[in-house]
C-alpha cells in the first residue's frame, strides 16, 4: 500500500499541478448588475409559487370535501343499501 502511495506522490511531481491558465472553471466570474434584474427569472419563480399555492389549495378543498364524505358513510348504518 505504501510503495502505491509513493508511486502516486511521484507521478504527481512529475506531471505538476494544472496552471491555472489551462483550467476551466464550472462558475463564470462576473459582477451582478442590479440595475437590470433578470425579470425572465423573478416572474418564473413568482409564478411557480402562486401555481404551487394555488394546487395546495385545490387538494386541501378535495381533502376536505373526501374526509366529509367518508365522515358521512361512516354515519350511515342502513344495512339494505350496501
């Protein structure tokens, strides 16, 4: 295991650390300009939002409107309809 481990340490001597000239970056560095906002991106998120609370509501209603009926059959003790 050692001798793998000092093998490696002298690769890496010889072949040197990259430059960083020659490396690529995921990130582009540049400054934000806030005089411009990116209203492309504030309206998706805005309207992402109201479209999630707007389906939350719709389910909670449908809940609501299942756990009476459920509510309601439970109550119901007529054997001939069943």
């Amino acid at each position: 295991m050692a001798a793998a481990l000092r093998a490696g340490e002298r690769l890496r001597l010889v072949a040197g650390a990259p430059s960083l000239a020659f490396t690529r970056s995921a990130f582009v560095a540049k400054r934000r300009n806030y005089d411009q906002p990116n209203w492309f991106g504030v309206g998706l998120a805005f309207s992402t939002t109201a479209a999630l609370w707007a389906f939350l509501f719709k389910q909670h209603n449908e809940d609501i409107m299942e756990y009476e009926r459920r509510k309601q059959e439970k109550q119901h003790k007529c054997t001939g309809c069943s």
